[in-house]
C-alpha cells in the first residue's frame, strides 16, 4: 500500500466546548471565536461554519490550568498562553490568527506548575503564579528567559489566615507594574533593576478577591470579591465600594472589560453593565440582563470591534449580546443571538448514524436525545427524558431509533420536531443494543442473554442465552443472519439469528474479554475486535485468535474502516489509533503491525461511543467531556466504494393516522371559531369605526383651538420679551452712570479721610514723643533739685502735675475729635448706602414679581396642553391596540387557513394581495416623505427664530444681569460696613473706659500730693521747732540739757529713717511707670487705627470681583428663561406631529374594506377545504422534507 493512498483522519467539525473556567472563549475578530474543545484548541467562523483545531498537547498532561490572551500587537498578532496541571513548569504559546505553536517557556530545575497567566501590552512579557508560596515569575517571550522572580505572600505562620493569589495581570500602559489579588491579598508589585518594589495600597488584608481588571484612561483597579461587593482602587488612600444590585450574596466573577467601563456577572446568569461617571471617579450601574434563569454563565468575551458581548453558558451555547443596547426599559432578549446551539453537558454515552440519512444521534447523562444533520452542522430534534438514556441506535431509514434507560428500552419514531413513543420493552440496564444492517431486527443485551426482536411487530424472534457471565458485547454479521457474542468469562459463540442455534462450540473460559467487535463477513468467522484487561487487538476465526497485536493503551471500542483496509481503535487517553492492513484480505498474514499505527488526538477524556458514516466519508466519536468529533477520513478509494453508499438520501418523515384524524379535527374545529370570530369581528369593526370617526373629530377640533391659542401666546410672549430688553437696557444705561459718579465721589471722600487720618497719626506721634522727651528732662531736673532743697522739689512737682493735666487734657480732645469726626462720616456712609440699597432691592423684586408671575401662567398653560395631549394619545392607543389585536386574530386564522391548504390557487391570490397593499402602502411612504419634508422646512425656520431672538436677548441680558451682580455686592459691602462700624464703636468704649480709669488715677495721685504738702508742713514745723531749740541752746549759758541733739534726732528717725525714705522713691517710680504704660496704649491706638484704614482700601479693590459674581446670577436667570421658552416650543412641535400621525378618515375606510374582503375570501377558501377534507393523505416520496401540520387549537 502507498503512502498517498493510507486512510488518516482529519479534524473536520466539533460540536461541544469546554465549560472549564479556567479555558474560557476570546473573539478573533468579528466572527471568529476561539475556544477549548476535547484535546484541541479550536477556531471557529459561525458565518462560513468552518473550524481549524491545534492539538494542545500530544499526550495526557491533565486539564488545562490557566489561560492568557494577549492584546493585539502592532503586526496584528494575537498570542495564546496555556499551561497544563500535569506538565510542570512548562508555558505553551500560539499564534491565533495562524493557529500555529510558536515556542513553549520552560522554568528550569522546577517541578512548580502554574496557576494564573497574564500577558503585557505588546505581548513582549509574560507573567506567571506558582502553585507553591504565591511565587511569581516575570519571563521575556523573545527569549523565553525568566527575567525575575518574587513571593508574593508572606509566610503562612506570621498571616493571620491562608493567603492566596487570585488573578495577576500587568498595568495596561507599564510594562512594569504587576497587579495582584486574592485571599486577603492586594498588591501592587514596581519591576525595577534590582528585582520587585511593593507600592503603597490599601490595606485589605481581610477581603477575599475573585477577580481584578485595569479600566479607564486612568487604569483605576476593579475588584470583585467572594462575598458579592465590587471595589474600585485608585491611589494608596483611594479605596471605594460600587454598588451594585446581587441578591445572591454571592461572587462576582467574569470582569470584562467594555468601551463604556466594565461588566460582571453574579448569581451564575446576570451580568450587570456598569458606566462611568462624569466626574471620571465612580461607576454606576446601567442595566442587568438574565440570560436564561435556567443556565449560568461561564465566561465572558468582547469583540475586537467592541459592539457585542459574547457569553459561553454552561449548556455550550454561545449567545452574542448587542453592546449598544443597554436600555433598562429595554426588552431584556431583545438582540440576542444565539451564535452555537446547545450541546450536551456531561458524559455522551451512545451515538450512531442512519444508513440512507444525513443523520446523527447522541444521547448523554443530562437526560437528551439529540439528532444531528452532519451535513449542515445542526441539530434538528433536541428531546429530554425523564430517565437518564444508557445507548442508542439509529434504524436505517433514520425514522425510528432504540434507546437503553435504566428500566427499559423505548422504541422511538422521529417526527417533525420531537420523538414518538412507539413501544417499550422490559429490559434494564442495557448498554448494547443494534439494529441490523437492514433494519427488519434490533438486538439486545439483558444480562447473560441477547434478545432479538421485529423492528415492525415488536415481537420477539430468538433470545441467545450465554452459559457464562453477563454478554459484554455482540455483533452482526454482514447479511444479519449470524451474531457473535462474548461474555464477561471469555465464551464466544455464534448464532444463527432464524432458529437462535449455535454454529458452532462454544469457546472455553479465558482470562480476558472482548468488550468491542465487529465482523466482516456473512457468517461471522472472521471478526476483528480489542480484550480486556490485556488491552490486546484479536483477529478471531471461527472464534479461536488467530493473530493479536498490543494496544498499548487502554482501548475502548473498534470501527471497521473504508473496504476493510482499517481499523479505528479508541483508547481512554481521548485519541483514535488507525490499525492499517499491509495487504488485501486475501493474504496469508493481512493483519497489522505495531509499524503501521497512526494517532490523532481528539479528547481530553476517554471516547465513549464511534461510528462512521455509511459512505466511509467521516468518523464520529463522543466522549466523557460532552465532546462530538466529526473527523473526515482521508485515502479513501471512491472507485472501490459500495454501491448502496450512492443512494441519494431521502427527506421523509414518519406520519400516522392517528395524526392525520386529529388534525383533521382541528381542522374543523378552526373553521367553526373562524367562522364565529369573523362575525364578531365585523360588529366590533362597525364600532370601532363609528368612535374613531367620532375621536378624530374631537382631536381635530381640540387641536385647532390649542394650536390658535399656543400662536397667541407666543405672540404675546414675543412682545413681552422685547419691551423687557428695552427696559432692561434703559435701566442698565441709568444704573451704570449712577454707579460711576457715586464710586468716584467714594473714592473722593476715602482719599480725603484718609490723608487726614494719616497726618493726625503723625502728628500724635510727634506730640508723643515731645511730651516724653520733656517728661524725662523734668523727671530728672526734679530729682536733682529735690536732693538739693525740698522747696525747690515741691515746686518742680506742682510744675510737672500741672503739665502733665494740660497733656492729657489735649490728648483727649484730639481723640474725641477723631471719634466724633470718624462717627459722623459713617453715619453719612451708611445713610447714602441704605437709601441706595433700599431703591435696588425694590427695583429687583418688581422685576422678579413680573417674572414670576409671566412664568406661572406659561407652566399653566402647559400644563394643561400636557394633559390634553396625554388624554388624546391615551384614547388613540386605546384605539389602535383594539385594532391591532383584531387585525393579530385575524392574521392568525388567516395563517391557520394558509398552512392548512397548500393549493396553487390561493398563493396566486395572497400574491395579488400583496402587490396591492405594496403599492398602497409605497403611495402612503410618498406621502409621509413629503410630511415629513414640510416639518423639517417649518422646524428650521422655527430654529433660525428662536437663533435671531437669541442673539437680540444676550446684550441685554447681559446688562440686567450686571444690575443684579452691583446690587448684590453693594449689600454684601453694606454689611461690611456694619461690622466695621461695630467693632470701632466697641473700641472707642474700650478706650473711653480706660480715659476713665486715667482720670481715677489723676484722682488718686492729686490725693497723695496732698498728703504729701501736709507732711511737708508738718516737716517744716518740725524743722522750724528744731531750729528754736538751737537757738535756745545757743542762748542759754547755763548748764542745762541741751534740746537740739535729741529734737534732731527725732527729727531724723521720723523723716530720714528706712521707711520714709522707701515710701518717697516709690511715689516717684509708679509716677514713671505710669505715664511709660500710657504711651504704649495711645501706640497700640494709632497702629490699630492704621490697621483699619488699610482694610478700606482692600475692600475697594474687591468691588470689581463681586460685581463679576452678581453678572453670574443675571445669566443663570436668562438661562432659565431661555430653556422655560425651548420647552413650550418642543411642546408644540410634539402637537403639530401628533396632529399629523393620525389616521385620515378615507384611510380608515380603505383598511376595514380590505378586511371585510380577507374574511370572504378565507370563507370561500374553508368551503373547498370542507369538500376536500375526507381525503386521506399519503406520505410524500419527495425529495423535500413535508411542511409541519401546526393546527393551533
């Protein structure tokens, strides 16, 4: 045999994927999806229906792990990181465009595999989580080397509970910045030279996260966490809660990335659209969709073009969600489509195909029956049963099939859209059932036995007993004359299937059973087949091994292949061996050799059930993953192919009598409620024709009269708006010169008083100094002169008593002065700014009352318009869902009538029809474009009114708004001025209670002086008395005492002692300190005074910005003028189009003639039905599949 000519498989179609959270799908372009399916990776392209698979591994290396996508690269490419739980440290990368393996990464002297992958911007790096400790590993794909690594967690016994990485991805502008979550876990990890820096987070040592992604400009962080609350982290002190609407509690899984924000997905089947907000710092939620209550969702995808959403559920159905509808009022279906049909979910257990159809049929552990056209990929009868199907079987002609439950085996009829009943037989457990080639007998395992039956009587027509264990498997012979069985010890047999006899001796118990064979001629003397437990392929003759060959691997089931130059072997690793013949059969020794096998991978998991079309042109195979292959078989020879592999496959499908008399029933029953509705139909017109004449002319007659009233009121409106600009301008004009000659005279007056203030602080200054620098001169003259005579000192200090009196006395007249002065110009102030403030405000509240008031009566008056057109369109709905809902029923009858004749005749007719309510409904289009033309030319000339009316208001709102801006700002100054007036009426009480307690003092120093004369006047008499006792002791010549020493001496411990002398020097000292304390307060005087005329003059320059305010608030006024005016003309607009939507009279007319002439056309065509219903219907034996007989009750 020549290589070109050597059967191999090719990967074809698959029809399932893998619903593995770890795997996912991802969008390769706009109808290109990719996903896990069996043991490849698959492309798939729902608008062409063609697949590409990459095997991603050769062998078995366990389930996939984790997968990244990276984002497009600047030559378009799209790379796919993979890595497998039992493959250690090693990452696989392909090309997804190509569908080619590019390298693979490999973690040296490691056995760590990898748990979460994540690519860079611009696919160069590659980040990977080890299994162990929370390591991560930063590798170059280039080069495929590991650049650095870092743990991420701290070690278990120092954290307060097991932490655990998550979801890691890189920074989508930094190539530098990694991201990491998970169980109490949220770092934000910096590359740099010398290895990983943490950056400062938040501290979320307690949060359990799912699921992280970068979203926005700004790539501010989401993450969901296990107990069903979303998380945006921006900055280290920036951590906020999103709301959002889960009634499970449960986790948020599935973040996505959208052109708008992001979407997630909670309680398994709703995803949750989430905005971002104007002010670029939250995300609101816009809406949620429940795909199916009854599935949940596996994984997420966006398109490259970013308008649909893909959804993988957990039944395999891939539904494409629109982006651009996310309207909460919104049907929530609407737009979705369903990209790939369900498949099963589960393990697949039977399969098999029909002889003379395009027609495949599974049956799987979720309880389905499913039958497949190979042909057009899809599948056309979906049926669920109440037990779980163990096998199946398709008859030949692909109407009828078997089908082994727990209890039973049904015999089924496939019909339009479902499978029929048609008998049950007692047998339980059956995992082996067939029907033979020509279909007239299904056989059977029950137990130790192989029971036989009529495929047409049901009835049984042998039972072949084993004599050993349970029956492990059987097979027909080419003619379906013989069986062959073998049980669970090793017996073989063959029987012949008329009189259920063996043709020959049983076999011997052996060591090992076949559990799949097949045989290849009439009598079954030949059969090839596989063992177990020795996992050996046997060719048996006359049911002795005659050659036998190691599989290696676990073999599951045996296919014969095209003209018996093959076999197809299954193995529990999910591949397909091809065992080749080196000969014809014809040779001495045509079995094959460990030489001639070739594998193709398939599975993930081990094949359950294989089959191949009848004409040798495709392989099927199911397995434990939910998996159906369709792989086509290459090499086959189509010269030597058999003859009934030709027949053109028919379109026929199984119709009973039964059926025809039920719906010959219904038939009539459906004549009889048309006949009743059209009756109540043609009363129900003629009502609904007189109240819509009626409402019409009410609406007319309404919309008239508000029509003429609303162009009054915009007149007057009109009018009303120019005579206020024109007073607004006037009284800006008058304001403005106003304001100017009153802020020059202001400004005039502030200047003056401020150089007299000026100059009198400089003069009180002055005066201060002199009268200290005198003071000093005098207090030290005094001092001199009390130590040389007392005289002299009492004079000095009458002296300096009196100047001092004279000094204060002026000082207090300047004040008094000042403050008078000071009081009088503010009460001037204060009158001006009252009168003037006083003139604005009622100026302002005039205006506003106008404005309130016109404003009141134009919300009434649309109010009111509101209402009335509410009322209108409320009684025109009304109106026209009644119609709509006759015209449905009618419709619907209509339909009945349609499919239940299929004459020529009355499709001639419908076409007529339908020509003419074309060309009616072309002329209604012409005449709705040429409304439609008109209301656009009347609504630009309404926008150019309203741009002209627009562009006159803005000077003159301009000027009303600087008015209010002045008035504001004058009363804000106002109250300035009051709270300055305030605070120097508190000081000037301040100051006139310490002038007080000065004049208390005074009080008190004029006492002592006094004290002071009187005991210099004693002093004097005392010296005086001293002085006479010298002179007596200088005239007495006797001997007698002397009285000077001891009157001196008195004198001097009286006036000279410690204390007198003490008492003398204080007086003295208070007397400076007091007048040095006084200077400093008249000091503090003229700085606070000082401080408080440059406060004036701060306040000046502010008057410019709050006149800018005040311009502000004029604006936002005429801006609410403005939109109350846009909102009137939007609503007359919606009057003026509503007016124009409604139905004319003679249009009306035209509708309910046409109807009138429906129902006795549909009353003739029930009539010929009647005469032609005792008819009996044969089967069709065309081509073309007969139309379903739908009769809706």
């Amino acid at each position: 045999m020549t290589q070109a000519n050597q059967i191999s498989l090719e990967q074809f179609r698959v029809m399932g994927i893998d619903r593995s959270p770890n795997t996912g799908i991802y969008l390769l372009g706009e109808t290109t999806v990719v996903y896990f399916a069996g043991n490849n990776i698959v492309s798939h392209n729902w608008e062409l229906k063609k697949q590409k698979f990459l095997p991603y591994t050769d062998t078995a290396r366990g389930d996939v792990k984790c997968v990244a996508v990276s984002p497009p690269t600047q030559n378009g490419q799209v790379f796919l990181a993979y890595s497998l739980e039992l493959d250690a440290s090693i990452i696989y990368i392909v090309e997804l465009n190509t569908l080619k393996r590019q390298k693979s990464i490999t973690l040296p002297n490691s056995t760590m595999s990898f748990t979460a992958l994540a690519f860079s911007a611009g696919a160069r790096y590659l980040i990977a989580m080890g299994n162990t400790d929370s390591q991560i590993f930063y590798f170059d794909i280039t080069n495929g080397s590991l650049v650095v690594s870092q743990k991420v967690t701290g070690n278990a016994s120092t954290s307060t509970f097991n932490t655990s990485v998550n979801c890691i991805s890189f920074h989508p502008t930094d190539v530098n910045t990694i991201c990491c979550t998970g169980k109490g876990v949220y770092k934000l990890l910096v590359r740099s030279d010398k290895g990983f820096n943490y950056k400062q987070t938040p501290s979320k040592d307690t949060y359990d996260f799912k699921e992280h992604i970068f979203v926005g400009l700004d790539s501010r962080i989401i993450a969901s966490s296990t107990d069903g609350h979303l998380y945006c982290l921006d900055t280290p002190n920036y951590s906020m809660q999103i709301p959002i609407k889960n009634q499970t509690n449960g986790p948020i899984t599935n973040l996505t990335l959208t052109p708008k924000g992001f979407v997630c997905v909670t309680g398994g089947n709703t995803i949750h659209f989430f905005d971002k907000q104007a002010d670029l710092k939250n995300f609101t939620e816009g809406n949620s969709i429940v795909i199916d209550e009854n599935s949940t969702i596996v994984a997420l995808a966006v398109s490259p073009g970013e308008d649909k959403l893909m959804a993988l559920m957990n039944d395999a159905r891939l539904i494409a969600i629109p982006l651009n509808n996310t309207d909460p009022n919104a049907n929530q279906n609407e737009g979705l489509v369903t990209v790939l049909p369900s498949h099963h979910i589960g393990v697949v257990t039977g399969i098999d195909v029909a002889y003379r159809k395009q027609l495949l049929v599974t049956c799987g552990e979720d309880q389905s029956i499913r039958v497949w056209n190979y042909d057009k990929m899809v599948c056309e009868v979906n049926h669920y049963c109440k037990d779980p199907p163990l096998s199946v079987s398709f008859h030949p002609n692909g109407c009828f099939m078997i089908v082994g439950f727990p209890e039973k085996i049904a015999y089924l009829a496939v019909t339009v859209n479902d499978l029929v009943v048609q008998h049950e037989f007692g047998i339980r457990n059956c995992k082996d059932l067939k029907f033979s080639h020509g279909g007239q007998y299904f056989a059977a395992v029950n137990q130790n036995s192989v029971s036989v039956y009529s495929s047409y009587t049901f009835k049984p027509v042998v039972t072949i007993r084993s004599q050993g264990q349970r029956v492990a498997t059987f097979a027909w012979s080419t003619d379906d004359n013989h069986i062959i069985t073998c049980d669970m010890s090793g017996q073989m047999g063959i029987w012949v299937v008329r009189s259920g006899k063996s043709r020959t001796s049983l076999t011997s118990q052996q060591t090992h059973h076949f559990i799949s064979i097949v045989a290849t001629d009439p009598t079954c003397a030949r059969c090839y087949g596989i063992t177990a437990p020795d996992n050996t392929l046997r060719e048996t003759e006359d049911t002795q091994t005659k050659n036998q060959l190691d599989v290696v691997a676990v073999p599951c089931q045996v296919v014969m292949g095209p003209s018996n130059r093959c076999l197809f072997v299954s193995t529990r690793n999910g591949t397909i061996r091809i065992y080749h013949f080196p000969g014809t059969s014809n040779s001495v020794n045509n079995f094959p050799t460990t030489d001639s096998v070739t594998e193709t991978v398939a599975h993930h998991t081990p094949v359950t059930a294989m089959v191949t079309s009848p004409d040798f042109q495709y392989l099927f195979s199911s397995g434990e993953d939910g998996c159906i292959y369709m792989m086509k078989i290459n090499g086959v020879d189509q010269g030597n192919q058999r003859s009934d592999a030709k027949i053109t496959f028919s379109e026929d499908v199984l119709i009973t009598r039964s059926e025809n008399v039920e719906q010959l029933k219904k038939l009539r029953a459906a004549q009889q409620r048309v006949r009743e509705q059209s009756e109540t139909n043609a009363n129900k017109l003629a009502t609904l024709n007189q109240g819509f004449e009626q409402s019409i002319k009410t609406i007319q007659e309404k919309f008239a009269a508000e029509q003429a009233a609303e162009n009054q009121n915009m007149a007057a409106l009109e009018q009303q708006i120019e005579q206020m600009n024109q007073e607004a301008c006037e009284q800006i004009q008058a304001t403005n010169k106003r304001f100017a000659n009153e802020e020059e005279q202001k400004l005039k007056r502030f200047e003056m008083s401020k150089e007299n203030e000026m100059n009198q602080q400089e003069q009180l200054k002055l005066d201060i100094e002199e009268a200290r620098k005198e003071w000093d001169e005098k207090l030290k003259k005094a001092i001199a002169a009390n130590q040389a005579s007392r005289e002299e000192a009492e004079r000095k200090f009458q002296e300096q008593l009196r100047s001092l009196a004279e000094e204060t006395q002026r000082v207090q007249e300047e004040k008094n002065a000042m403050i008078e002065e000071y009081d009088k110009w503010e009460i001037e102030r204060s009158r001006e700014l009252a009168f003037e403030i006083g003139k604005r405000e009622f100026e302002a509240l005039q205006l506003r009352k106008e404005e309130l008031k016109k404003s009141a009566e134009l919300e009434q008056q649309s109010k009111r318009m509101e209402e009335q057109l509410k009322e209108a369109k409320a009684a025109e709905a009304d109106a026209r869902d009644k119609l709509n809902k006759k015209a449905a029923e009618v419709a619907g009858k209509q339909t009945d009538i349609a499919q239940a004749r299929h004459l020529k005749e009355t499709r001639i007719h419908e076409l007529k029809e339908l020509k003419h309510n074309l060309e009616e409904k072309d002329a209604r289009i012409d005449e709705l474009t040429k409304q439609n033309s008109n209301l656009e030319k009347h609504k630009q000339l309404l926008n150019d009114r309203i741009a002209d009316w627009n562009k006159k208001l803005e000077p003159d709102q301009a000027k009303l708004q600087d008015i209010t801006i002045t008035c504001e700002r004058m009363q804000q100054e106002m109250q300035r001025y009051n709270k300055n007036h305030e605070q120097l009426r508190l000081e000037s009480n301040e100051l006139r209670l310490k002038i007080d307690a000065k004049l208390r003092e005074i009080d008190t120093r004029t006492k002592e002086y006094e004290e002071v004369r009187q005991i210099i006047r004693q002093f004097k008499l005392e010296v005086h008395n001293v002085y006479q006792a010298l002179e007596q002791d200088k005239n007495n010549t006797t001997h007698k005492p002397k009285r000077f020493s001891p009157c001196l001496e008195a004198l001097y411990k009286k006036y000279v002692g410690d204390e007198s002398s003490s008492k003398r020097k204080t007086g003295v000292t208070d007397i400076q300190i007091e007048r040095n304390r006084q200077r400093d307060a008249l000091e503090r005087n003229i700085t606070a005074v000082a401080r408080r005329l440059s406060r004036g003059d701060e306040e000046s320059k502010r008057t410019q910005e709050r006149k800018m305010a005040e311009s502000v608030t004029l604006m936002t006024q005429i801006s609410d003028l403005r939109r109350q005016i846009q909102n009137l003309r939007m609503k007359k607009e919606i009057l003026e189009e509503s007016h124009k939507s409604m139905f004319s009279q003679e249009e009306l007319h035209k509708i309910i003639q046409m109807q009138e002439g429906r129902i006795k056309e549909l009353t003739t065509q029930l009539k010929q039905l009647q005469l032609r219903g005792n008819v009996s219907r044969r089967p069709a034996m065309s081509k073309e599949r007969l139309p379903p007989m739908n009769i809706n009750e």
